[in-house]
C-alpha cells in the first residue's frame, strides 16, 4: 500500500512538471505580444500621417511655409507678389465667352466670376493688414466671411475691373515691401480667428502663394469644363 501510494505521488508530481513549463512558455509569449503590440502604436506615432489633397482645390499643393526668411527668399516671395497681376490679366484673357464666367474647378465650388473678384478683395484686405502692422503694435485685424463677399452685387462687374485694382494694389504693395527691413517682416498682427499673433513675413509667404494658387482653380476649371 504504502509503494502504491509513493508511486503515484510522485507519477503526479512528473505530470504537473510539464504544464508549467508550459505556462512559463504562454508567459513569455504573451509578454512578446504587448511587446509587440507596444512597438507598433510607436512606430505609428513616429510615423506621419501623409495627407491626400484634392487636386482640383489644391491643384499647387496647401502654402508651404519657408523654413527660414533670407533676404534671397523674401525677394523671391516679393517678386511672386509683383506679378500677379499680370496673371491674372492672362487667364481672364482665356474667360472670352460670359458662359465660362460660370465655369466653377469643382462641384459647389466658387466659380471664375467668384474667384478672381476674392482675389482682388482678399489683398485689398492684406494690403491693409500690412499697414496696419508697421504703423500699430501688434493689431488686431478684421476678419472677414470670405463666401459671403463672393456673393455681393460687385461680383457681377467685369472681371477687368478687379485685375485693374490688383495692378494698382500690387504696385502699391510691392513699393511697401521693397522698403522694408528685416524687423519690419517680424512685426505682427493679431488675427482673432486664429487667436495668435502673424508675423509679416509669414503673411507675405501665404499671400505670395494664394495669388498663384486661385490662379490655378481658374485654370482647372477651364480645363474641365
């Protein structure tokens, strides 16, 4: 009796040996998952999601803004300031029949009459922001309900009305700009929509790109109408 006992305590302790082998083994590989797991949500922080932009708003890509303002880079942004206008003249050439007026680069968007007319109202707007900035401290600017400026009676004059002002504006703007110095670009406005101060500079950079960026919808939408 006593053997048969021995026997089988020690039979059941050799067969419990291997369930904690195992154990130990879905141990270490459900710590190898977390591991793993936790390494993933790492790499996908570290990684930067790439944004798809529709070609058609965005048919040069969003402002890219300069990651340092050298004197070479200013007078880049400067000179994309100073012709403009005649841009806009050209394509407005190409607008020779009143139902290309119409013509819009995608569906619910401005249409060629909208976005040139915003052109000339949106750097009368900068024009004064600038002047504002280099003769007050940091002011606040006045925004403004872009779509619903695109909707007034003046809308419907003829667009050589509007690359007239811009040729005015422009010139104007650019004789303001040429006599600036580098303190002059870091002045600021603030722009409550935004809740934080802009810096000249900055604003050059985005009006420099937003002339050549409308420039190009009123392209697409002759192309694809």
């Amino acid at each position: 009796m006593a053997t048969t006992k021995k026997s089988t305590i020690t039979s059941s302790k050799k067969a419990n040996k291997p369930a904690v082998k195992t154990a130990k083994k879905s141990s270490t590989a459900t710590k190898e998952v977390v591991k793993a797991v936790s390494s993933k949500k790492q790499d996908d922080k570290a990684t930067p999601k790439v944004e798809i932009l529709n070609p058609f708003i965005y048919p040069i890509g969003k402002c890219k803004f300069p990651t340092e303002y050298s004197e070479t880079v200013i007078n880049k942004l400067i000179q994309d300031i100073r012709i403009l206008p005649e841009h806009l003249k050209a394509i407005s050439k190409k607008v020779n029949k009143k139902k290309k007026l119409q013509y819009r680069y995608r569906e619910n968007g401005w249409n060629i009459e909208q976005i040139l007319h915003h052109v000339a109202d949106s750097h009368l707007n900068a024009y004064i922001r600038f002047k504002c900035a280099l003769t007050e401290n940091n002011p606040t600017i006045k925004p403004y309900d872009e779509n619903l400026w695109t909707e007034t009676a003046d809308i419907q004059l003829p667009l050589k009305n509007s690359v007239r002002l811009v040729k005015a504006l422009h010139a104007k703007w650019v004789s303001l700009l040429e006599n600036m110095d580098k303190n002059d670009f870091k002045r600021t406005y603030f722009h409550p929509a935004y809740n934080r101060a802009v810096p000249l500079q900055e604003a050059l950079a985005l009006y420099a790109w937003h002339g050549k960026h409308h420039v190009a919808q009123i392209e697409v939408a002759l192309k694809i109408n």
